[in-house]
C-alpha cells in the first residue's frame, strides 16, 4: 500500500507508514471494517466515514522516526566597542 502522505511503499495489511508514520487504512466506525484514507463510504456497509485528521504539527513522532521542520528565526548580532574590556570585571 503506497502511503498518500510521503508516497512511501508498505507491507500488504500495515495500518501506519513505516516512513511518516501516518494511519494508512480508515476503520469503519460501525462495522470496524478497514478502508482506504481517501475513502469518503465504508467499502464493507456504505457507512460515512469521519473525515481524514491532518497530521498534528508539533507532535512528537514515533520513536526512530526523524521529523523534518522549517522555522523562521531572526537573529541579532551586536559588536560593542570595549566590551570585553568592561565585562573582565564584572560578573558573569
């Protein structure tokens, strides 16, 4: 089964991608029955099924699983003229 989130390739009746971690098959609130993510109708007894969740940003990922993040950070540099001489007998 080919994972919809990273495209990754899984083992037949894996219900979790083995590279993002994603749930791979969307079990039927009524009859249990395990479905495609991207079905909208259980495929066993018609039932709706509950919209697929997003990934939790921020979420701790499974254990050996590395999770990729971009932030924006602005960072300021200062050069003061003597400051090394004034700060030699400060405290820290």
């Amino acid at each position: 089964m080919i994972c919809d989130s990273c495209g990754t390739a899984n083992q037949a009746g894996a219900n979790f991608c083995i590279q993002c971690g994603n749930r791979l098959a969307t079990a039927c609130p009524v009859c249990g029955h395990a479905n495609l993510p991207a079905a909208h109708f259980c495929a066993s007894c018609g039932s709706e099924l509950p919209a697929p969740s997003q990934p939790v940003v921020g979420a701790i990922p499974p254990i050996g699983m590395a999770v990729a993040e971009r932030r924006l950070v602005s960072v300021l540099f200062a050069d003061l003229v003597g400051f090394t001489t004034a700060s030699e007998d400060r405290d820290p």
